[in-house]
C-alpha cells in the first residue's frame, strides 16, 4: 500500500472505479479485494467488513488491521526487530555525522595536565555522544568551566552536526539592546530542535544598566526554556564560567544561581532533569587551551 495511509487508498480506488462507470457496490467489493491481506504467521485474514448504514452499503475498519501489523507474537517480535535495526542505522548514522565535525576530531583530552581533568573531559567527550544518540534523559546538557576548557568548542559541534543554532549572551545582550524582540528571537530559536546557550550568566551586574539588560535576558531565558520544556524531541545546551556551586573551584565569578536568579535556574533544571550524567563539571587545572604553543 505504499506511504499512503488507509482512508487515502480507499478514496484512490473507489475514484478511479468510479471514473470507469462502476456501480458503489462494486466500487467497495474491490476495495475490500485490494484490501484484504493474511498474516504470515498465524493465517489470520484482515479485511474490510461490508455494512449497511441508514440503508447504504459502506466499509466498516473496527476490526481491520493494516498490514504487517498482526497483534500475533511473531509479528510483534519481527516488527520489534525492524524497528530496533532502524535506530541502530539511524544511531550509526548520526555518530559517523558528529565524528566528522572538525572540533570533535580536534577535540584533545589531554589539554589539561592531571589525571582528574583528563578523565572529566573523556567523559564530557562520551556523554556528548550519548546525548546527540538520545541515549541520555532530560533534555540537554549544562558545561561549567574554566576558560578554554573545551566547553564550547565541543558542544559546537553537536549542534551544527543536527543544524542547530548557538544562542551568545553577549550578542544576545546587545541583539535585545538595541530593539530586538525577545519574542521574534524566542520563536527564531524554537524553530531549531539543537540549541547552545553559550556563556550563561556572563553578564555583569554592577550598575543600573546592566540590571535593566539582565531583566530583559531573564524575560527571554524564562520564555524560551519554558517553550522548549514542553517540546521533549529538542535537546537545548548550555555552558557557563559560573561555577554549579561555590565549592572546589578557584573561580572568581558567582555561583550560577547568584547570576542568574532563581527563576532561570529553575528552568535550566527542568530541563537537564535529575541524570547527574547532564551536568558537567571541568574545574580543574586552569589551563586554558587556546594558550597552548603560547607558553
């Protein structure tokens, strides 16, 4: 029956019938013939029942089953197959996509000098992998480290692989400055199921104004990411130089919830859901990679 659904094979028969002169009686018997199908495995006969409704012949599809879709166990485990053989070529498909990003095959895990940093950066490695193969819960993933740690430079990656789009505070900060609507910009980013949020909470808030920016980028952050909490298919990423917490880092910026206010950070939360596998951490050495060759 091809990629058309039932109701568009029925109306496709009975019209081209109909253009031959057929009675509707006809019209129905061939479809039901065209219609009928055996299951391979368990004989069973699924067709169309021929009814009458307020003295008119009809079909009636209550107990029809489309075909190769048989409830009996063999069919179910046949189509369980399939389907699990799809997604192992869909996954290998998208795999061999990222790999071939440039910055996941520059991607360096030994950027940084102790085994502590190696070790979170093979696993911020995997675990980027596994969130563009959906093998992870919650919706995306949050970064938090030092400069030039790799956090950007490998999230880049997932998201141009899936034609996603990077949202920068800083030109976020300017875009909403100078007139932009947070509106046109939430439903320009809404449109795409991979979205980083890069440098969140990099805005400084030491005078009026910058509060005033911040009170615009909160009206922002609070109506994309709740948007994007309602849509479970779009992954949304972020990094930040703020520290998760204000513990075991030598990081001179706040804590993210003391940059970004409570009502964003929610969000955020809601978001990366309770895997502890969707918030990274790459506080280590301070060992800023873009300087390497340089020192």
């Amino acid at each position: 029956m091809g990629n058309l659904t039932l109701a568009q094979e029925v109306e496709r028969e009975m019209a081209r019938l109909s253009k031959n002169g057929s009675s509707a009686f006809d019209r129905l018997q061939a479809t039901i013939t065209q219609m009928t199908w055996q299951c391979p495995y368990c004989q069973t006969v699924y067709a169309p029942q021929m009814i009458l409704v307020n003295g008119r012949t009809n079909l009636n599809f209550d107990e029809f089953i489309d075909e190769g879709k048989c409830p009996c166990p063999e069919s179910v485990k046949i189509q369980a197959d399939l389907r699990a053989k799809e997604q192992a070529q869909a996954a290998l498909a998208l795999r061999h996509k990222l790999e071939q990003h440039p910055n996941w095959q520059e991607f360096d895990t030994n950027w940084h000098s102790s085994a502590a940093a190696k070790l979170d950066l093979r696993r911020f490695k995997h675990r980027v992998m596994k969130s563009h193969l959906n093998e992870l819960s919650g919706q995306g993933l949050l970064v938090s480290g030092e400069f030039g740690s790799g956090k950007t430079f490998l999230l880049t990656a997932l998201v141009e692989a899936n034609g996603g789009a990077i949202v920068d505070e800083l030109r976020l900060k300017d875009a909403l400055v100078s007139g932009s609507s947070a509106a046109d910009l939430i439903n320009r980013y809404n449109k795409k199921r991979f979205l980083l949020i890069d440098d969140l909470g990099s805005e400084d808030l030491d005078d009026e104004k910058a509060l005033w920016v911040r009170n615009k980028l909160v009206g922002f952050y609070i109506g994309l990411l709740g948007d994007r909490a309602k849509d479970k298919s779009q992954r949304t990423y972020f990094t930040t130089n703020c520290p998760l917490t204000d513990k075991g880092t030598n990081s001179p910026c706040l804590p993210l919830l003391e940059k970004v206010g409570e009502r964003v950070y929610s969000r955020v939360l809601g978001l990366l859901g309770r895997d502890t596998d969707n918030w990274i951490s790459l506080w280590h050495d301070g060992l800023d990679f873009r300087k390497i060759g340089y020192m």
